[in-house]
C-alpha cells in the first residue's frame, strides 16, 4: 500500500502543478478509451488529466536520470554529445511503463476478485441453503472479508438500501470490476432475482463452474510462463553472449572494431528493459486463480 499511496501523491502533485500552469496534460498524452476503463477499475480515482500528468512525470524523471548516466559515459570514454539523443527512448519507455503499471494495478484488483470469488460462493450457498434470504446472506459475506468481492457486495448493498432495485445494483456492482468471473456472477443474481429462481442450486452450479474455469485458467498460465520463461533466458542471457561472440570474431575476420561504449550501454539499459517487459507481461498473464 505504501508504494500505491506514493503513485497516487506522484499523481495528484504532477496534475497540480499542470494545472497552475493551465495546461491540460490529457492533451499532451492522449489517453485510449481501454486506458479510461483501466482507470474505472484500478480504484486510483484519478480523473483523466491526473493520469496523464504521472505519465509525463514518469517520462520527465527517466529522461533525466538517464541524462544524467549518459553525460558520464560521454565525459568518461568521449562518446560523441549527439548520444545524448538516446535520452529519448526512455522517455517512450517511460510513459510505457506508466500505462503497464496501471494495467498492474488494475490486473492485482482482478486478481483479489478472482482469487476470492470461489470462497465467497461456497459461503453464499451454505447462507442460503442454511434458510437466509439473499440480501442477509450477501451481507455476511460482505463482513467476512473476501477481498475485493466483499468490496464489490458491499457497494451494491449500499445502493439497494439507498432505494436502488437489486437487479440495478448487482449490474453496477459488476460494471467496477474487470473480473470476466464476478460479472458473470452478477449477472446470474440479476437473471436469479428476477426470474425468482432457485439461488441457492443457481449459486451451487456457477461455483462448480467457476472452479473448472479456475483450473483451465491455470493450465493455461503454466504453459504461458514455461515459453515466457524461455524467451527471457534467450532474449537476455543467451542472445547477447552471441552477439559479443559473433562480434569480436567478425572484427578479428574483417578487421573492424566495435566500440566497448555499445556494448556498456546494451548491458545496462537494453537488455534489463528487454528482461522488464518480458517479466511484466508474464506478471499481468497471472490469472490469480
């Protein structure tokens, strides 16, 4: 939590000094209708601009440190000042890395959903078959902390008490999250309540699917991190030994030398953003079953 709280005040301080400026920072970095979603469900509550200040924050901070490692190299080993245009990658990668944290973020809220939502079924069934109607057998379940899937109940619970209808509620309970699974669950509760259907027997047979899924879900990322895994060995350890191989073994064939100053910044910067990427999308295939 420490670090989210860091996000958000990086966020909220980049937006205000934009916005002292009078400058809109979503006109500077367009953000995409799927970028807008992502913000609905990460629970950030950021407003657009907020989001795109922290990507230029982001990219402000890159270029400079990298700035600043890249003028060593240029005053150390005399690599030419116009390297210093290789600031600019950074920057992009920057704003990259900004968008697949928010992705994280809002992956990690899918995942507690994800990761409770089995539970909490079993729970609301037992409730339910016990004799408790479903408002009362939801309530429970949102006080025995299920993670995000207490959350969500709750909200919903909130809105029925408000004067909302339950169908209402349990559609815009599922509109918060991106879980494909507690959609589908609330969905069903709609379908349920209205058609007066037997919900304790409907709650049974949807975790019995649930729990299928959940296991083809992770036969499904075991194969994922198997060929990920092998593409990081390869793209990051494998693939740069053969690279200096062919290359010093060129120069003593053909007679031409490559600079040591390439290779360096290969090592410290190519290669861990290869190895970055590489782990980050393994990280948001993760389906937190």
């Amino acid at each position: 939590m420490g670090f989210l709280h860091l996000v958000k005040q990086v966020g909220s301080e980049a937006w205000r000094i934009f916005a002292q400026f009078g400058i809109d920072p979503a006109r500077v970095v367009p953000i995409s209708s799927k970028e807008r979603d992502l913000l609905a469900y990460s629970g950030l509550g950021w407003a657009e601009q907020q989001y795109a200040a922290f990507q230029i924050a982001c990219a402000s901070t890159a270029m400079l440190i990298s700035a600043s490692f890249l003028a060593i190299f240029v005053l150390a080993f005399g690599i030419a000042p116009y390297s210093m245009l290789a600031i600019l990658p950074f920057g992009l990668f920057a704003i990259l890395a900004a968008r697949m944290h928010l992705a994280g973020i809002s992956k990690e809220r899918e995942r507690d959903v994800d990761a409770n939502l089995l539970d909490a079924l079993r729970h609301l069934a037992s409730e339910l078959k016990g004799g408790k109607g479903l408002l009362p057998a939801l309530s429970e379940i949102e006080r025995s902390g299920y993670g995000g899937v207490s959350e969500l109940l709750g909200h919903a619970l909130a809105l029925i008490a408000e004067g909302e209808t339950a169908q209402a509620a349990f559609r815009e309970a599922g509109e918060k999250t991106s879980s494909q699974a507690f959609r589908s669950f609330a969905a069903t509760l709609v379908h349920a309540t209205a058609s007066g259907a037997d919900l304790s027997g409907v709650i049974a047979r949807f975790s019995r699917e649930l729990e299928l899924s959940h296991r083809n879900a992770l036969a499904i990322y075991a194969n994922e991190c198997s060929k990920l895994s092998t593409i990081t060995v390869v793209a990051t350890g494998v693939l740069p030994g053969l690279l200096v191989f062919a290359l010093v073994e060129s120069g003593f064939v053909f007679g031409f030398k490559i600079p040591v100053e390439a290779f360096l910044i290969s090592y410290l910067f190519l290669f861990p953003i290869a190895k970055y990427s590489l782990q980050a999308k393994l990280g948001l295939s993760n389906p937190g079953a």
